[in-house]
C-alpha cells in the first residue's frame, strides 16, 4: 500500500469518526444512538 493510499484510507477513517461524534451530539436521537451503534460495529467485525 503507497503513501497516498494510507492517506486516503485514514481521510476516510477521520471522515467516519467526525460524522459519528456529530450524530452523537444530536441530543435529539438519543435512543437511536445506541441502537446504530451497536449495529455499526457488528457489521464491521463481520
């Protein structure tokens, strides 16, 4: 894997991780957070 494709996957990690702390502090979906939480992490273990 080059350089560039390192940036690109850690850009896209960085991405993620900003979405996700964004949706949490969305205090108006606060049974739903736990709920894809959950639901994201099965998936990518899988």
């Amino acid at each position: 894997m080059t350089t560039t494709e390192k940036i690109a996957n850690a850009k896209k990690r960085i991405d993620e991780l900003e979405r996700l702390i964004k949706y949490w502090n969305d205090s108006d979906h606060d049974e739903a957070k736990i709920v894809n939480i959950s639901m994201n992490i099965e998936n990518k273990v899988a």
